[in-house]
C-alpha cells in the first residue's frame, strides 16, 4: 500500500506543478480547465502539490 500512495502523490504532484506553473492556454487547450479562472487553477494547484508532498511525507513510513 505504501507504493501505491506514494505513486499516487507523485502524479498529485505533477499535477499541481501543471496548474501552478502553466500558462492559462496550455490547461483550456488540454481540456483540463473545468470552466474556471487562471487564478483558480493556481490555488487548485497549490492544493494538489500539499496534498502530493503530505502523500509522499506518509508514504516513507
């Protein structure tokens, strides 16, 4: 199970590095952009990568 969870906040982590870090075209033209504003998509991405950083944080244990 560790594995798993530690996979899992990888792929958190990524994502939430995608929603911080990429300009607002890149998340409208991959489909990614759930109808919300750039501003949005950063604060979802600071939620994904202290989500992903908690996961991996757990899965060392």
């Amino acid at each position: 199970m560790g594995k798993a969870v530690m996979v899992i906040g990888i792929i958190l982590l990524l994502l939430g590095i995608f929603y911080v870090a990429a300009p607002h075209t890149m998340h409208v033209s991959t489909g990614l952009d759930f109808n919300i504003e750039h501003s949005m998509h950063q604060i979802l991405g600071v939620i994904l990568l202290v989500v992903g950083i908690v996961l991996l944080w757990k899965g060392r244990k």
